[in-house]
C-alpha cells in the first residue's frame, strides 16, 4: 500500500517532464528535463542509474511508463514482490533438537576449539570490582548483636556477651560500673 502510494505521488510529480519519443525503437525514451535520460523499458534500465541499483522505477522511467499507460508493478523488480516473498518462506524450517542427545556425534580425531591466545595490554589493569556484594549475595553481620542482615550502626537490638569480650569502660578509660537492677542508671 505504501508503495503504491508513493509511485502515484511520483507519477503526479513527473507530469511536467517532456517526453520525446523516436518512433524506431518503441520501448526506448528519451526523457527531457533538465538533462537528457534515457529509459528503456524492455532492459529495465535508465541512464541515470536508479533503477538499475534501486530494482524500483525512477522517475523518468515512471514517466516513460506511464506515458505508455502501463502497470508500474510489472516494472518493479521480482524481489519486491509478495509472491517472492511467500515463496521464500514456503518451506519450514528444520525443528530445533531436543537436547545434546541428539547432536550428531563428534568423531574422536577432531580436536575441539581452543580459546584465542590473549596478549596482555600494557598499562595499569582495570579494577575487577566485586559484583557479589553490590548484588547483595554477601549479607551483612552484625557486630553488635551478631545477627544477620544489618550492621552496628542500624542495630535496635541488645549487644551479646563475648567470651573475649574485654569489660565495657567509659569514655575516661575507667571500667563502667553495671548495675543488678535493669531500670537503675548510673
């Protein structure tokens, strides 16, 4: 439909172009514009060369054709075409195979592919970051309370009791004193 479209839009363009024709070969114009074409519609050919490299009428042969009041669509090459197109894809394709059980067998004397030599560029190497933790595969532990999936600085619940835990001081340096009674500050 588009390109119906655009060969009528190309044929209103081209009513002013001045066809001279010679009456010893029918199917060969010579187009007068500007410059001098020449088409011949029998080869599917045109001087200036679009329609050989395109396979779609250019405009002195849309001019040409439709001086001779004849289909544009039989001047188009065969492969624009939607027949060529549905018999392209007549044929199915082969079925995919199930598995490597029904790959065709390697015969032993065939040596299986290396991976390229690699050269080492020069200069200072890029950093291999540790995606793993960006990703969140590595959880976090809690000094505090030893429980995953935060940190100290986050951590509402109650620190745990070391073994080699040293005595908790004050800011002096002094050993804190701990009370029995849980709502007694001292």
């Amino acid at each position: 439909m588009q390109q119906a479209r655009k060969l009528r839009k190309d044929i209103r363009e081209l009513k002013g172009i001045v066809l001279l024709l010679h009456a010893e070969s029918f199917d060969r114009c010579p187009i007068s514009a500007d410059r001098t074409d020449v088409v011949d519609l029998s080869k599917k050919t045109c001087s200036c060369k679009r329609w050989d490299i395109n396979g779609i009428p250019c405009n002195h042969a849309m001019a040409a054709i439709s001086f001779r009041l004849r289909d544009p669509y039989d001047f188009v090459e065969d492969w624009f075409k939607i027949s060529t197109y549905r018999a392209t894809y007549k044929r199915s394709c082969a079925p995919p195979t199930k598995g490597k059980e029904q790959w065709p067998a390697i015969p032993s004397n065939v040596v299986p592919p290396r991976p390229p030599n690699v050269r080492i560029q020069p200069g200072r190497r890029k950093v291999s970051r540790r995606e793993f933790i960006a990703n969140g595969l590595i959880k976090k532990r809690c000094r505090n309370c030893q429980r995953w999936g935060h940190n100290k600085r986050s951590c509402k619940n109650p620190p745990v009791a070391r073994a080699n835990q040293p005595p908790a001081t004050t800011s002096a340096g002094a050993p804190q004193e701990t009370s029995k009674n849980p709502y007694v500050l001292l």
